[in-house]
C-alpha cells in the first residue's frame, strides 16, 4: 500500500476515535441533571396540596428578611404583604413547582428549603408541636437517658447524658439547640429522636 492511502487510512481512524469521543461527551453532557424532585423526593410529594404547610410556608415569606431569589416567590411575597391571598398562594406554588423541576445546583436550594418543601418540623403530625422553650425537655430527660449510642441519631449522638440534679440545664441547652436546627432542614425521613425528643 502507498503512503497516501496509509495516511488516509490513519485520519480516518483518528476521526472515528477523536468523533466517538465528541459523542460520548455530548452524550454525557445531554443527561439530565438530578432535580430537587428527584433528590428530595420526599419532602416534595404532597407539598404543593397540603394547604396548611402552604400557608405556614407563606407567612414565613411574608415576615421573613431575607428575600427569594425566585421570580415566582418575589412575587408572592409582594401579594402576601399586600394582604392578597390568593395571589400570595398561586404564586407561591407556580413557583416551587418550577423550583422542583429545577437541577438542585440552579441556585434555588434556600428557596426550596424555606419555602418549597417540607421540613421535619412540619412532619412532626397534626396532633403534636414543636418545642418552643428549654422547660419543653424537663420530662425527657430520663428517656434521653436510657438510650444506648446506637439508637441516637444526627447531632443528638454528640449530646452527654442528662445529670440528676435538676438545676444543671446543660442538656436541656443542648437538646433545645438540635431540636430548632433540625426543625428546619428539608425532610429525608423521619427521624425518631426528633419526633420522641422535639415534640410535645
């Protein structure tokens, strides 16, 4: 064989190689991105017809300080502080329907926390609140107590047991201070030591 041909031969081979390169990346490329949807399944799924988190959702976005980055949020905001709410309301879900659409690094990820999902907070059950105050957790401290380390979860396991005497208010502190920051992270699953110990 000539040298031409071979050298023919060699950029046609060079082309497949560096052409089924191109499309493996451009295959790779096209995947779609893992959504708030898909990721956060389960704070999503009923979110969007559960009128009484919508509502807690909204008065939260009413008083809050900080504002939404959403278009859809910013405006319902705007109808909730005008005392319009029904607006305030549609708004608010056109919004974080499109927020669970949305690959979880658009830059969404603190609208769909505080205001598009839900929290372990609101999957505490109808018949049972929060704990409002460090007094909420006097009558736990003996169940606290009882529990091995493997059966405490999340920060709970870097919590020391509870003393006797009844003015040593550390644990309490302590508990309170997890209870507040779990209240408000996006569910995942229910946790058993937030629902035993954070509840009343």
């Amino acid at each position: 064989m000539s040298l031409i041909p071979k050298l023919g031969l060699g950029f046609a081979g060079l082309a497949g190689v560096s052409g089924a390169g191109y499309l493996g990346f451009r295959k790779l490329s096209q995947e779609p991105k893992e959504s708030f949807k898909t990721k956060y399944s389960l704070a999503v799924n009923g979110f969007l017809s559960d009128d009484a988190t919508l509502g807690k959702k909204l008065e939260a976005l009413g008083n809050d300080s900080l504002s939404p980055k959403h278009p859809d949020l910013i405006s319902a905001k705007t109808h909730k502080k005008a005392s319009k709410a029904e607006d305030a309301k549609t708004a608010l879900k056109k919004g974080c329907a499109d927020i669970h659409d949305k690959p979880i690094d658009s830059g969404f990820l603190d609208d769909f926390r505080n205001y598009c999902s839900f929290n372990n907070g609101d999957k505490l059950g109808s018949n049972k609140t929060l704990v409002s105050a460090e007094g909420d957790l006097a009558n736990k401290k003996e169940a606290f107590k009882n529990k091995g380390e493997d059966q405490l979860q999340k920060g709970f396991k870097n919590i020391g047991k509870p003393v006797e005497a009844s003015s040593d208010t550390s644990w309490q502190k302590a508990v309170f201070s997890e209870c507040t920051k779990l209240s408000t992270e996006i569910f995942e699953g229910e946790i058993s030591n937030f629902m035993e110990f954070c509840s009343k």
